[in-house]
C-alpha cells in the first residue's frame, strides 16, 4: 500500500513569513497527527484528528499554528507568521484505529527559518 | 495528560551485548505502548508494540515488558549489531487516543 506522503521536503523561509504543509495518508485511515520534532528531541504532538474533527491540539501554537483536514482526508499545517524556533522537522503520520493500531509515518518537511 | 519520560538518553553497548531502555507513562488509563526505531534522516518506523493486557511480547531479537502497576515499560534488545544503531522512542496512548513520545534514546553499538 502506499505511504504517508508529505511536501515539500525542505523548506527554507525567513522568520515572519508563512509557510503551509501538506499531508496525504494512507487510504482508510481515519486518524492523522501532526508532530513537530525538533532536532535531538522526541516528537511533540501538534495535532490529532479523528477524521475531519479535532481530537486534541493542546499544544498547538494557536496563536501563530493552523491546522485542517479537509474531507476527512489530505491535511494542511500552516505557520504564520513563522518565528525561529519553528525550525523542525514537521512529521505527518496516520493510523487505522487511533490508538490501537500502528501509525505510520511520512517522510517529513524539514523547516528551517532564518 | 499522558506524559512520557524515557532513560537512558544516550546508551554505548559493543556489539553482542544486551541494550535496555525504560519508559515511564503518567496516564492509568493508557492501554498501547508502541516503540518506534529512527535512523538519522529518516521517518520514525514501529519496532514492536505491546497492550495492557498482556505482559511481555517478544520478536525475535527484541522484546517489551509491561508493569501496569508501576506504570513502566522497556524495550530490551539482545545480541546487538552495528544496524541497531538508531535513536529509539517509546510511546503510550492515554486520555482520548492521543500518541505521545518520549524524550528518545541514542543507542550506538560499537563493533
């Protein structure tokens, strides 16, 4: 089956622009999450949906940090205005069965900001 | 919420020997505790994973416990080899199916 996919790749943006991820997962699973990983850090949870409804997003800089998963299936993460410290890479994973079931990963957007 | 914590952070063992790695978890009601492998540059892949409602599970040369009580689990690697070399993360899904990681653990297996 085919796997999580994400663009771009790697992003170079200055700090106070906008920047948007994407996301496509794997067909049939209804649960997506957003991380952020941080470089020598475990992956926060940014966000996580159950179809198209948020389950959680406690951490998600609402402020600045904007999330939607349209149709209940391709998600957009968008920063905006970006500040330094968003420099991460930005994983998208899925699951079958939000949490009982493994969740795969993409390949990830690594995001740096200057 | 759940929270995660994982030790060692860094761990050298030489080729053959055993590598252990603990996570504690904060949510009572956690019931799925995934260990994914991460090897520099790439994409977090699930090694093994293990419910509440079983012990200890165990493939081939790698295996995960569970205490419930204690709210601790570990991964134990035997007869390490150079491949191993990875950082690895543990999780639990608490409160609401949320997957959280913890911190990692950069194991380097030495020749």
């Amino acid at each position: 089956e085919a796997g999580v996919a994400q663009s771009p790749r790697y992003k170079i943006i200055e700090k106070r622009q906008s920047v948007a991820f994407w996301c496509n997962p794997i067909s049939g699973h209804a649960t997506l999450y957003w991380y952020q990983q941080i470089l020598g850090q475990g992956p926060k949870l940014l966000i996580q949906f159950q179809n198209n409804g948020v389950v959680d997003d406690s951490q998600l800089p609402k402020d600045r940090f904007s999330a939607e998963r349209l149709k209940g299936v391709d998600s957009t993460l968008k920063i905006q205005p970006a500040k330094l410290e968003d420099s991460a890479v930005y994983l998208c994973a899925s699951s079958l069965i939000a949490g009982d079931t493994e969740a795969f990963f993409g390949q990830g957007t690594r995001l740096t900001v200057v | 919420g759940e929270n995660v914590e994982q030790h060692p952070s860094t761990l050298s063992v030489q080729e053959g020997d055993s590598a252990v790695i603990k996570c504690t978890y904060s949510d009572s009601a956690s019931n799925y505790f995934p260990w994914y492998k991460q090897e520099l540059g790439k994409r977090p892949q699930l090694i093994i994973d293990i419910r509440s409602n079983v012990g200890e599970k165990k493939d081939q040369r790698i295996a995960v416990t569970l205490n419930k009580t204690a709210k601790h689990f570990s991964l134990h690697i035997t007869e390490t080899q150079p491949e191993d070399s990875a950082v690895y993360f543990c999780a639990a899904v608490g409160g609401f199916q949320k997957l959280v990681f913890g911190t990692g653990t950069r194991l380097l297996v030495s020749p």
